[in-house]
C-alpha cells in the first residue's frame, strides 16, 4: 500500500498572515498524528504567489520540521518571474521530472509550468513526455502501480494534453493527484482517479486543512481532513467505494455476492488505535485487526451481500477519540458504470460528498471563486 499527504496550495505571501499560521498547524498535526503512518508529504505547486526568494524561505522554515518525506512541485505562480531559480535554490525543491518507488508503487513528479510562458499555460513537452513513458513502462514490467502528480489537471495543458491521457490511458496510472483548483474535487475517467486538494491560501470554501490518499493495490481511496476536525482519522482502503471504482473486473473493487472480501482501513491518531471495526449495513460491528508491519493498518474478512451495501469502519484511540468511515461499495452483476468523458478534466467529476470533504461548489479560480 501506498499513502500520501497533500498539503493545498500554499501561495505564501508574508509571515503570519493566516495562511502561513494553518501551515504550521497543519505540519505541527501531520508530525504528530501521521507519522510513521504516511509514506511522504507533497506540495503540489503554488507555493510562493508571486515566485520570491523572500516568500520560499517562509515555506522552506514551516515544512522544516516535516518528520516524512517532502516532494514539491512548481504551480503558475511560482514561476510568476519566468524562472524556477529561487524554487530550487531557497525551497530546496528537487528537479524535475522525478521519480520514486515506495511499497512497490512508482510515484512521477511532472513539471507542468517550465515548458510554457508564463500564468497558466501549462505544457509537457517532447522531452518529459518520453521521460514519462520510459517511466511508466518501466513501472509496467516491474509489476508496480503507477501514480502520477502534476500542479493541475491534464486537460489544463496547451501542449501534451493527448499524448499524457494516451500514456495515462496505455500504463494504466491508478491516481493523478493536483492542485491549482483551490477546491476539493475527484473525479472518475472509468480508469484513473483525479484528486484535487483545496488550497491552503486564497480559500475561498470550506475550512483549511490536508488530504490523505492511498493506493491498496489499485483500490484509490481519498478524504479531506479539516484541521479542526477531531482526532482520529479513518480512510477505508478496501474495498472500493462504487463511485471510485475504476476496474470493475478486479474483486477487490467490484465484490462476488457470497464470497469472502477483505476490509482494510487505515487510522491515524497520536494516541494509537485501541480497536477498530466494520459493520456492513446495520448489521452487527465484527471486529478488525491490526496488521503486522503496518502500524496504522486494520484488517478483516467479510462476505459479500448479494446486492450494494453501505459499509462502516469505526476505530476508537487510546485516548478515548472516535473515527468513522462509511462508504458505498457495489456488487458484480448491479453494477453499471456511468458514461465517461475521459479528456482529463472535471466532466467526470464526482457529486459533492461531505463525508470526503467534497462540498461540490468548485469555487476557486478555474471555475465559480475569484479570478486571483
């Protein structure tokens, strides 16, 4: 399994300005609750709003303390000045493209602002477009699933939009994870998921605070943690929710009415987990188990009813705190799936979902907020 946290983007103006205030509270609450539970950290572009070396050195000071991983990309405000210089030099942020492998899962790092003039035209050029491929097809024969992060959605680009939805298409990418929407949003192109994070900056719905993502083999599961939303936090893993399911062939994400099918959930508290378990309806709660290796894993085994069902996980922390997850999850033999856009942008994008943090009004500057 793979996991990630995705803090939205930033664009940092000023010390203590309130967005610079979340994103120490929000590390402080990363370090505490999510480490050694989460793979890495990412910031997915829009760090500095204007690009300044002044504006990179407050970032680089409030991420300094992450205790996981940080991978960073460039958005259209960091290279406001026509130039990723300070972004390298004063963030720290590595070149790109980029790419690493975890739990046998190959995570790309796209640079989507380089390539074009400025603001938001946003390109892949012939260079990473092949550097993307031998990537992706590398991943393919190692037997590793692929996931790409990019600072906005692929139908967003002005060149190499056809060419990445072909590759992402061909290789079978699990999750292409963004920004720059400044709203939550996921979408479904019937073999990816798209998951956008709402920004830390510039907000303009819903509290501030981060998503947890993860990818249990190929199963995408997402939620939106409100900074002030308590303690602790549960993401169902497996099975797929049905508004998520993108390969109805697999049984761990379209279920045989009958057989057996796991329960994974991952829960995050600085207190630890005393127990967890999962209910299917408003059956009886049948207990999960921690699972060894993984400190914020649980596990069971269930059968799967003969029609759709609602299931439940609860976990209760050390410290009294309770969390719960409850999704929707489809059977073989119901299940119809929607008519798919697939060009690589919202068409395919799920309704609101308040459970997830999806509020559905896209107020932000590609859709219905302020033009910033």
């Amino acid at each position: 399994m793979l996991s990630w946290v995705h803090f939205g983007d930033l664009h940092m103006t000023r010390a203590e300005e309130q967005n610079h205030a979340d994103l120490l509270a929000l590390v402080g609450d990363a370090n505490r609750h999510l480490a050694g539970g989460i793979d890495f950290a990412v910031l997915p572009g829009d760090n500095a709003d204007n690009g300044t070396a002044e504006q990179y050195q407050i970032v680089r000071e409030a991420v300094r303390p992450l205790t996981m991983p940080l991978h960073i990309l460039p958005g259209d405000h960091d290279f406001e000045s026509g130039s990723l210089q300070a972004f390298h030099e004063v963030l720290e942020a590595a070149p790109l493209p980029k790419a690493t492998v975890v739990n046998g899962h190959r995570c790309l790092f796209l640079d989507v602002v380089s390539a074009g003039g400025g603001g938001p035209d946003f390109r892949l050029d012939d260079a990473q477009l092949r550097w993307l491929e031998g990537q992706l097809k590398a991943a393919d024969e190692a037997a590793q699933t692929s996931i790409v992060f990019m600072h906005t959605y692929p139908a967003d680009l002005r060149q190499g939009r056809c060419a990445l939805l072909q590759l992402l298409a061909r290789y079978g990418v699990a999750c292409v994870d963004t920004g720059h929407t400044h709203y939550n949003e996921l979408a479904n192109d019937g073999r990816t998921i798209y998951a956008a994070t709402r920004s830390t900056g510039q907000i303009e719905e819903g509290p501030v605070g981060f998503s947890v993502a993860a990818v249990d083999d190929g199963v995408v599961s997402w939620r939106f943690k409100a900074l002030a939303q308590p303690w602790p936090l549960v993401l169902i893993t497996s099975p797929a929710d049905v508004r998520l399911v993108t390969r109805p062939q697999r049984c761990d994400q379209l279920l045989r009415p009958g057989k057996p099918f796991k329960v994974r959930a991952r829960a995050w508290s600085s207190a630890g987990i005393s127990h967890a378990q999962y209910r299917i309806a408003d059956a009886s709660w049948q207990p999960l188990f921690p699972v060894p290796g993984d400190a914020v894993l649980w596990q069971g085994t269930a059968v799967a009813p003969t029609s759709a069902f609602r299931l439940t996980v609860q976990v209760e922390a050390k410290d009294g705190g309770v969390g719960e997850e409850e999704i929707n999850v489809a059977v073989a033999g119901e299940f119809t799936a929607p008519e798919r856009q697939a060009d690589g942008s919202d068409k395919d994008a799920i309704a609101a979902w308040p459970s997830k943090g999806l509020l559905g009004t896209q107020l932000g500057p590609n859709k219905n907020g302020r033009k910033w």
